[in-house]
C-alpha cells in the first residue's frame, strides 16, 4: 500500500516537471487586436487560449489573433496546448493594445458635396488623461468636436452664433452637415457618452419654437486590411427632421469613413 502511494506520488512529480514554459509571441498590436503565436509542440493537438484567465478559443495551429479588445488596456493571454486533454505545456504573456491617437482624413469622391461645403473631412484624435478628444480642422484651424463640452456643462444653453470656443466648435461643425438654409439660435448638450472605443454625443437645437435632435457618433475600428479608420455618423432623433448630409460615397452606406493617415 505503502509502495503505491510512493508511486502516484512519483507519478504526479514526473507529469509537473515535464511541463515547461510556451514561448509566446506578439505578432501584431492594434488598438483592438492582438495577434499571437508560438513553437508548435509536436504531441499537442488543439492549443486552449484564455484571456484575461476566461476561455477564449480552441484552435489547431500554433497562432491566434484576438479581436474586439479595448485601445490602451493590458491583457493577460495564457496559452495551454493539449494532448488527448491533458495539458502538455502552457505560456502566459501581457500584451497591452495600442491607442487610436492620429490624423484621419475623409476625402468625398462624388459631386455631390452639400454645396461645396463637404469636399473634404479632417480629424485629429488625441489621448488626454485616459480619454479620447477629437478635433476638426476647419478653415485652416483645429477645433474640438468631441466632447466640445465639459461634463458639468451638459444641459446648458449656448448660442449658435456666439464667440465662445464651444459655440465656434459647434457652427463650423454644423455647418458641414447641415443641407438647409436654416440658421438655428440655440443648441445644448444632452449626453455624453463612451462605450469603449465608440464616442456619442446627443445635441438639441433650436430654430424658434422647434427644436431637432441629433446623436453624433465615433467609432474607432479596422478596415479589413487592418488599417486604423474612424467612423462618424449623424442620427437624428424624434419627430422633427433636420435634413441632415450623409456621406455619399459608395459602400459607406451614409457613414463618413475617415483613414487614418499619420
């Protein structure tokens, strides 16, 4: 009995100390993609990915790209190549994302340009204190348009055609996607929201008595070659409509899909 103790004993040391390290690599780092690989082990047959210590995908060959991350964040990837189930060798690494931060440019490539006003869309994206700011160059100066506001300023009334930084932010901004001859008077934040990497932004503005409202989005994203884009949009809320502009160009399905260019 005693003799058969010694052995199971034996048995679980010999079965621990053959396990050793898996060299990971990191192939690729994106703002929401990591791609990794590491040596094929000769007896493994499918190789178990967990991140962040949740199971994240079985796979047959010695490399995996992780989709749907969040810019700026440390992951924890560990690595477990199996055997009949049993787990032959295994690997951690700490890979964190890289950040969305850079000029984007959306050029227009129809004749239809609201009028001259929509030929060309540019942005600089910065990362502040955690945060993404957004900026739009307009007549040759750039003027932020996400959040354009401070936090506590939600709910508070601006005039359209006021000299404050916020107020010149929002005219030259409006004016792009406007496609009426129609000068609002007021206009004032209603929410400002993150979800990640997608950055919204819900406006109210008055026109006399009426009053449009409009939620503006930036999504951050890659294209299928991997190329960093932004996405923004312009959804217009409740009963009243503004007629606002859209992108034009094919494939786009009315979304301004800007590249990133530096």
């Amino acid at each position: 009995m005693m003799m058969r103790r010694m052995l199971f004993f034996l048995m679980i040391i010999l079965i621990g100390s053959a396990l050793h390290a898996l060299d990971l690599h990191v192939d690729e780092i994106q703002p929401s993609r990591i791609t990794l690989s590491w040596d094929r082990v000769p007896s493994a047959l499918t190789y178990d990915l967990y991140l962040n210590g949740r199971y994240r995908a079985t796979v047959r060959t010695p490399s995996y790209s992780i989709e749907h991350l969040t810019s700026h964040t440390s992951y924890s990837v560990r690595v477990q190549a199996k055997g009949q189930g049993t787990v032959i060798d295994e690997g951690t690494i700490e890979v964190t994302t890289s950040g969305w931060e850079g000029r984007y440019q959306w050029v227009n490539r129809t004749r239809k340009d609201n009028r001259g006003r929509t030929t060309v869309l540019d942005y600089r994206v910065e990362y502040v204190r955690g945060e993404y700011v957004i900026y739009g160059l307009y007549e040759g100066r750039w003027h932020e348009v996400f959040p354009l506001i401070e936090p506590y300023q939600i709910g508070e009334q601006f005039e359209y055609q006021g000299t404050r930084a916020e107020e010149i932010a929002y005219r030259y901004n409006a004016q792009l996607f406007n496609t009426t001859a129609i000068t609002p008077r007021f206009w004032k934040v209603l929410e400002l929201k993150r979800n990640g990497d997608e950055l919204l932004i819900r406006v109210e503005t008055r026109v006399g008595a009426l009053k449009y409202t409009a939620l503006s989005r930036y999504a951050f994203t890659l294209d299928k070659a991997g190329n960093r884009v932004l996405r923004f949009s312009i959804e217009e809320l409740g009963s009243n409509s503004w007629a606002i502009f859209s992108s034009p160009n094919e494939g786009e399905e009315g979304v301004f899909v800007a590249s990133a260019i530096r």
